[in-house]
C-alpha cells in the first residue's frame, strides 16, 4: 500500500490484482466446491433414503403376505379354531370351521365368552382349569384333554381340546382348536357296552352249566351282571 498527496491510502496494482483474482476467480471455485459437495451430500442421502424406503417396502409386503398366509391357514383349517382374550376369556376371532361345527355366526362368536359354549355343569371345572393353567403359566402348546361344549342348538359335543398361548393385536390371549370326538367316544362306549354284555352272556352260560338250583343260577347271573354291567349304560 501506499498514500497519495493527500495521505489517503492507495493500493498498489499487485495488491489490486491479487484482490480482484480472489474475487473473480478463488472466491467462485470456492463457492462451486462447496455447492459439489452439498448436491453430492444432498444425493447420497436421497439415494440412502429411497434404498431404506425399497427395502422398508419390500418389508412390508413380505410381512402382509406372512400375515395373509397365516390368516388362511386359521380361517380355512379343517379343525375348528378361535382365539379368546387370556383377561376377558372373549372370543377374539374364529374360524369358518367352528362356526359350522357350533352353528353360532362369527357375530355372535364374538359377542361371548368361552363359557358359553359349555354344558352349566362343567363351567365351574373349567374355570378352575383355567385359573391353574394360569397359575402355573402355562406358555406352550398343550393337550388340554376332553370336554363336553354345547351347540346353539343345546346338543352336546365331546371336543378334545389343544391350547397354545399366543399374541393377538398386541394383547396376550390364547389359540384354540377343538376336535369333535363324538362320534369316536360313543363308538368307543358301544363297544365297551357290547364286551360288558358279551361277558355277562359267559358268564351266565356257565352258571346254568354250573348251577346245583335255580336259585344258584339267578344269584350267578346277578353277580355276574352287577360285576360287568353295574349301573353302565350304552
């Protein structure tokens, strides 16, 4: 720098060039770079958001799929099956299969508990199960054995009965499907009904064989029926 007449301060040409260079061309390259890397910055992240966002999406439909699949193997099952609040004992969801199997629609499924469906006489037995299964925290699948419940239209069913605990809609509650045995048990009690008869007719056999008096005999019979028979019924 240097002053003029007047003292006023002057720059020089090399220190007036060297600003002006700053100026017209540091200062824009500068700035340039700056803006680069802050479009690259800027782009890097679009491209790690809309990544994350495929991915997410991807995500998603593989989750809506599993859900779907799922949803089918519990509507369409053979066996009937429901879902009941673990607090409430409220039936939650249920499927196609019980709905035929208890002859009540999904809506009135859903506006009961899990006592209704059984006889009066065995809900006290099942309460106390229940209150012992949650006593001992029972959180894996299990054979719960066989009860009687009860159609809409008041006829009795024998199910055999498979719990598992489980979370539905983010609340605890536990899945349920109940085999309808019917059938197999009053198959299963004729055939024990005909062996105790079967039993009987031997052994009546052998006390006319055997019999001294007509009174030995009807006193074997009745032994004879009162040990297989007793008060049994088909």
């Amino acid at each position: 720098m240097v002053t003029n007449a007047s003292g006023d301060v002057v720059l020089s040409s090399k220190v007036s060039l060297a600003i002006a260079y700053l100026l017209t061309v540091c200062v824009p390259v500068v700035l340039g770079i700056g803006i680069f890397l802050a479009v690259a910055v800027i782009l890097s992240l679009r491209r790690r958001v809309n990544a994350q966002s495929a991915e997410l999406r991807i995500k998603n439909r593989e989750l809506e799929q599993s859900t779907e699949q799922y949803r089918l193997v519990f509507e369409k099952n053979p066996n009937p099956m429901w879902v009941f609040a673990w607090d409430t004992l409220a039936f939650v969801a249920v499927n196609e299969a019980a709905i035929k199997q208890y002859g009540y629609s999904r809506e009135e499924f859903l506006g009961m508990t899990i006592e209704k469906i059984r006889p009066p006489e065995e809900v006290a037995r099942f309460l106390d199960d229940w209150n012992n299964r949650q006593a001992s925290r029972m959180e894996q699948l299990s054979e719960a054995g066989v009860w009687k419940h009860c159609r809409k239209d008041g006829r009795v069913l024998d199910v055999e009965i498979t719990t598992n605990p489980i979370e539905f809609l983010g609340q605890p509650a536990c899945l349920v499907l109940a085999n309808d045995i019917t059938e197999r048990e009053r198959a299963q009690n004729d055939l024990e009904h005909r062996i105790r008869l079967a039993a009987v007719d031997i052994e009546v056999g052998n006390a006319l064989i055997k019999g001294h008096s007509l009174q030995d005999v009807l006193r074997l019979c009745a032994d004879a029926m009162v040990r297989h028979l007793g008060g049994a019924g088909p």
